[in-house]
C-alpha cells in the first residue's frame, strides 16, 4: 500500500480548518473540514480526528469487531466530544466539522468508510472513478428525495449541510463498505477539492501513473490555480501496486511531501 496527503490554506482564506490523519498500520484514514468562527473550525476538526482515532485505537482491534457499528461509535464519540467541548467555551458554541473515514480492518480485502457532511470518499478502479459517500447536503438531499422546487432560484444553496459532527443536534452516518482489489485509489477529499476542481479532472489525475503523493500535490496545485476559495485536503490510499507503469521521467525532487510512502502522519 503507498498513500499521499496533502492540505492547504488555499488562496483566500487566512487559516486552515481541515484535518487529517493518515495511519497505514491502523489502516485508517481520516479527513474532516471543520466550521465555526473565532478559529472554532480547526478546534472541532482536530478534536474529531483525535478522538476517533483513540476509539478505532481502542476499539478497532476487537476480536471480530462488527466494522459498522465500531465507525459509527467512533463519529458518535467525535460528536459528544465536541459539543462537550463547546459547552465549556462559549466561544466555540455552534462548532462542528465533516468527516470523512476509511477504514481497512485487520481482517481485510474490504474498505469500510463512514462519514458525515460533504467531505468525500471515491474509489478509482481500472480508469473509473466512482464516489462512494453521498453528500448530507440540504440540497442532495431535496435532490435524492425529488423535492427541489422548479425554479433554480429556489434551491438550497449547495453547501449548506444537513449534518455536520458536533453541530447538528445528532447525527445520522453514512456507512457503506467497498470491495477493494489490488492497483484500486481510494481517495477523500473536503469541499475546497471539489467546488475548485471539476470530476474529470480529479478523475483524470487520479489515473496519473505517479506515485500517490505527486497525485495529492498535483491535485491541490489544480484548486488553487482555479481560485483556492476554501482549504483544501485530499488523502490517496493506493492498494497494492499500481496497475501499469509509473512514469519515471516524474521529477520527484520537487516533490515537498508530508507522508513518506508507507508512513503515518496527520495535520491539523
Ligand atoms: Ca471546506
């Protein structure tokens, strides 16, 4: 397995509220975009990883653990965390964040990824990509349901969320689990990626034949070029060998990267 993270400030903003956590011998992997003002952002996207990477260090080991339940233990333990946190400092009341986990259990050829909010998950197979959260958006939502009014106008903006960790009341996890087979990219990102870049080009540069990091760096390069709006953070977690030939005329001295391929590592 070889991994890439990456994060950014972006262009705009003047400080970064996204984290992640890449742990390959764990087999977890967490990117979370946190919101809130007075710097509550970062506080609440910290405190996500931070925790459920204690609950799966904790927990994810049991024996025959039941992967479902233990990732949405670990958001529901990320949740009462923050707003506990929140409770005690006004100043921080109304935080929250997205999360998205991926999770390989000791036993297994099966990726498990929950989430919450609009930070995403894709899986890149034979050329193909495929996105395999669903956004908990207001307006996904109105979508999914065939509930957006006629008139384009009307529709919820974009990005509001339905659920976010810590700031909604409760909470409602998306879990799913992916079948995974060798020279697969699985891949999660936070919205400053996706509002900034279009899916084909994503697409097109997961399939690059470089290594996942040149990938990550290459991928936060593409959203700041397009205007870096909000903070951006992308993860790619490449099972087994790449299916073809990696391109070796890559010039990887200019590569700055934070992950050494096979190591663990986090920003926050
Ligand atoms: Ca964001």
């Amino acid at each position: 397995m070889s991994i890439g993270a990456a994060t950014h400030t972006g262009m705009v903003r003047n400080h970064n509220e996204d984290c992640y956590l890449v742990e390959p011998e764990q087999g977890l992997y967490i990117v979370a975009d946190g919101m809130g003002g007075h710097q509550a952002g970062e506080v609440a996207s910290r405190i996500a990883v931070e925790t459920i990477h204690k609950f799966l260090s904790d927990h994810g080991k049991d024996e025959n653990p039941l992967p479902d339940k233990v990732l949405t233990d670990a958001l529901s333990a990320a949740h009462r965390a923050i707003r506990e946190t929140a409770k005690k400092d006004p100043s921080k009341r109304g935080m929250g964040t997205t999360v998205v986990i991926a999770w390989v259990p000791p036993s297994g050829e099966v990726i498990w990824v929950g989430h919450v909010g609009d930070s995403r998950a894709y899986v890149m197979r034979s050329g193909k990509m495929k996105q395999i959260t669903e956004d908990h958006t207001v307006f996904n939502q109105a979508y999914r349901a065939g509930a957006l009014p006629k008139d384009p106008k009307d529709w919820p903006p974009r990005q509001q969320l339905s659920q976010a960790v810590g700031a909604s009341e409760w909470i409602s996890p998306g879990i799913t689990q992916e079948i995974v087979q060798e020279g697969d990219r699985i891949f999660l990102c936070t919205d400053g990626l996706t509002d900034m870049v279009t899916d084909e080009e994503i697409s097109s540069r997961l399939s690059m034949p470089i290594p996942p990091q040149e990938i990550c760096e290459g991928l936060v390069e593409a959203a700041n070029s397009h205007g870096g709006r909000d903070n951006i953070t992308v993860v790619v977690i490449q099972i087994g060998e790449y299916k073809g030939r990696l391109d070796e005329s890559y010039d990887r001295t200019t590569v700055t990267g934070e992950v050494a391929d096979g190591g663990s590592g986090s920003a926050c």
